[in-house]
C-alpha cells in the first residue's frame, strides 16, 4: 500500500488527492494544511459573492470524505514537520501551497498608507484568519485598482457593492460594517483593451452593479492594426473589446447612478504621492503623457506570488517550485499555483493534477519497495502529541456545522469563524479529548 502526504489542501491540492486515490485503488492520502481548514482559494480567495464558483466546495468535500484520505490542519511544513521527514514517512509527497501574496508594483510611494495589495483585501473580506483589518478601507472615497485580471474585479465590485450589497453573503460581519463609503473605482491597464486578462462573464456581471456608472473612453480603447487582427482572430478578445465598445460612450447618458466604475488603458502606474497616506496615483500614457489621478486608495492587483518552503528547491525568478511537468525531484512533485504560477480557474488545477501525479506515479513505479510505516506513525505520533492543535475531518465538518449554523440563525449561508484560536477549539483533536 502506497502512502502519500500531500502539502496543502486547496483545490490543487485536493485535486491532487482524487488523482492519486483515482489511479492506485491502494492508495492512501495524508494530506496537511498549515490553515485549520481545508478547501484554501475556495473558501479564502473566490469572492463571497460568487456562490456558483463556490460550489466546487462540494466535489471538493467528497474527495475529502473518502475514507482512504487524512486531514490533518493546522499543521505547516517547516514548522510542524520538515520535508526530509516527509520523504522518509511517505512514498510520495506532492507540494500544493499555493501563491497568496500579491506581488508588488515597486513603484515609489507604495509604501504609503492606503496603498493595499488586493491579497490583503481578498484575505480580510474573506475572513482569513491570518489577515490583518484594512481599517484604510472604511475611509476610502476614490480607488485606483491596478491591474486588469479577475482579482482587479472581484475587488472593485466588491467595494462598490459594500456592506448593504452583500449582506446576505458569508463574509465577516467585521468586514460588512466597514464597506460601503467607496463610491468610484479606476481600474487602470497598462495595455490595450485587447490585451485585458479580466474573463467575459465577470465583465458582464459589472452590468448588474446597481447604482454604479460604467465608464470608459472612446478615444481611449481605439485598436490600432496589430489589435484589430487580434480582434478578428480571437472571439474571446472580440467579445470583450465589444462589451467596452458597448460602455463607451462620446455622451455618456445623464443617469442618477451614485457610484461610477471607469477604465482607463493604456496607463502605467508610476508613482503614488501624498505625504502619509495617499492622496494620488501617477500616471504614463503609451504616448509618454503624464497625468495625475486623485484618490485617496490605490489597490495593486497585478497577480499573485507564492512562499518559498524550507528545503524546497526554488525558482527566484519566477517565485514558483521548479520541475518537469511537476516532478521535483525524485519522489517529490507539486502541482497549482506554487507549480506553474498563479494562472487559470479553479477548474484548470485539475489537469494540473493530473499531470503532476503521472509524472509522480511514474517516478515511483519500477522503484524496491521501502517499509516506511514506522517512520510515517512516528511522524503523525508527534504531530498528535505536540502543543500545537490538529484538526482533522471530524473537526472540520464541527467547524462547518457551526459557521452554517451561526449563518442560519442571521438568514446568511454562512458566518465564518475568523478567529484561529476559535476555529482550533471547535475543530481541534483536543477539544474531543476533554
Ligand atoms: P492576472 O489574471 O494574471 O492579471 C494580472 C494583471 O496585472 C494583468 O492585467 C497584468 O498586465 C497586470 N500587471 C502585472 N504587472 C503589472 C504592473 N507592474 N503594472 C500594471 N499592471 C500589471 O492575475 P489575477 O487577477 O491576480 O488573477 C489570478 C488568476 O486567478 C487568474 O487566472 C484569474 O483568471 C483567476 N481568477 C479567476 C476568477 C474567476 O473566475 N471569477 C476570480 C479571480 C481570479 P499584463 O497582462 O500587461 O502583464
């Protein structure tokens, strides 16, 4: 029988574990988290608005339900076990941890306060138990986003929904009360309107933003010859070029919308002023011409960077785990983000997977069998013995009975429980023990 531990129980990482049980009926599946709770981007990095994403939760949850799988939470590599000891427990071992830091823009002034990361925005309206209150937030006015990817969206609609917006959803109620004052949003592209990374069906639902003016230039999204083959080539582009052609207007409507959502491409962040806090954004043109955008907010969201690991080896370059097709090294692979960089839906670390654990399974096969039991129940003997708190399956499903419950009782989905020392007493190992 073939052990395997797993480092992260995101969606890759899961997706992972139901490749491997998939594949080899004999398999069974540690599978660790340095968070209390499984299910990572799910339930920490997909809006709280987007109920329909948040609905792979479910496959998710039955893969973790198969009985030849562990869950062990609160358990980090590094701190709580070592990869060495890893390798010699385990037949396999597969690094899925993610990217959840926003990268930086290194421009100056992004020190300043009101000068956020959209991982930061995204960990705290998610009610992620290591993020820190954006208390900048509930003084902003006028936001500058940058970036044009899906993460630049999800924050924008989320701050010009606000609090009464989104009340019905699982984010914190901590978070709810401080939404709600912003009431314009730039998002600002350094590249054309045909160059854009935001997905067409995230675009569409900023139609459904009530109250909220969409505005975009018309001189400001002309394609010239190389964007006009692009556009005629790529349906996916031509869709999304259209639905800017379909906001941009040389008159714009007179509409009593209160809150305005405005583009601007072809922009490059190049330095934020203000003396403590920001007061501006400054702008280069393609054209080389400089201009100042007055806000009082600028958000980076210009994609995501993941950790390096003790003992991992690490590609600095590009702030990912290097291998072949997922392989590492012997016996040790990775797959997701950490692995390929932060790109694509939830769904696309599926294939991800599936590549990672052939290579892995084909790494292994034709290897002599070593009897690494001992080593792997001493591992989880210590693990269970330390004065750090596990959480396994059963804590989970107590922690998830008891946000669905405390959400019922507010006529909410859910009401997450954003404390780690909370979540570890209701799902820790212990709190059964006593
Ligand atoms: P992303 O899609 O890679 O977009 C990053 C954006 O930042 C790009 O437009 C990029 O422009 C821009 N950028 C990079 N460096 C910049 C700089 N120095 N100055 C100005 N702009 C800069 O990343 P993301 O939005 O973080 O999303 C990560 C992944 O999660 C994506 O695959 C996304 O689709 C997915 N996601 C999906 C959903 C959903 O399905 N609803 C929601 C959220 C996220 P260039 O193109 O010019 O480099």
């Amino acid at each position: 029988m073939n052990h395997f531990a797993i480092v992260g129980a995101g969606p890759s990482g899961i997706f992972a574990a139901a490749e491997l049980l998939e594949r080899d009926s004999a398999a069974r599946v540690d599978l660790f988290d340095k968070l209390p709770t499984p299910l990572g981007l799910v339930r920490y990095g997909v809006a709280p608005d987007h109920l329909k994403i948040k609905s792979v939760a479910q496959t998710l949850s039955a893969v973790l339900s198969d009985d030849r799988l562990q869950f062990f939470g609160n358990v980090e590599l590094g701190r709580s076990l070592s990869l060495d000891q890893l390798l010699e427990g385990y037949e396999g071992v597969i690094v899925a941890t993610g990217a959840p830091h926003s990268r930086q823009l290194n421009i100056p002034g992004e020190q300043l306060r009101g000068s956020l990361s959209a991982s930061q925005i995204v960990s705290w309206y998610n009610g992620h138990p290591d993020a820190t209150t954006v208390e900048e937030i509930a003084g902003a006015r006028r936001v500058a986003v940058v970036g044009a990817g899906n993460v630049s969206l999800d924050v924008a609609r989320v701050l010009l929904k606000g609090g009464a917006g989104l009340a019905s959803t699982d984010i914190p109620t901590a978070v709810l009360d401080r939404l709600g004052a912003v009431d314009e949003v730039t998002i600002v592209v350094r590249r054309g309107v045909s160059d854009v990374k935001f997905s067409l069906a995230e675009l569409l639902e900023l139609e459904k933003l009530d109250d909220v003016e969409l505005v975009v230039e018309p001189s400001n999204i002309v394609l010239d010859e190389a964007a006009t083959q692009i556009y005629e080539q790529k349906r996916t582009v031509a869709r999304i070029v259209d639905t800017f052609r379909s906001w941009a207007h040389a008159e714009r409507p007179a509409t009593n919308r209160r809150k305005v959502l405005r583009f601007k491409f072809n922009q490059s962040p190049i330095r934020i002023i203000g003396t403590d806090h920001v007061e501006a954004l400054v702008l280069l043109a393609a054209d080389e011409a400089l201009s100042t955008l007055e806000v009082d907010t600028v958000v980076r969201s210009v994609g995501y960077a993941g950790d390096r690991l003790p003992g991992v080896p690490w590609d600095a370059q590009t702030l990912t785990i290097p291998s072949q097709r997922g392989l590492v090294a012997p016996r040790l692979c990775t797959t997701g983000w950490i692995k390929r960089g932060p790109s694509g839906v939830i769904g696309t670390n599926k294939a991800c997977a599936v590549e990672s654990v052939g290579e892995l399974l084909a790494d292994l096969t034709g290897r002599e069998p070593t009897d690494r039991s001992s080593a792997r129940e001493g591992l989880l003997d210590r693990l269970r013995s330390s004065s750090d708190e596990l959480v396994d399956l059963d804590g989970w499903q107590r922690i998830d009975a008891a946000e669905s419950a405390r959400g019922a009782s507010e006529s909410r989905v859910r009401v997450k429980i954003v404390d780690r020392q909370e979540l570890l007493k209701i799902g820790g190992i212990q709190s059964t023990n006593s």
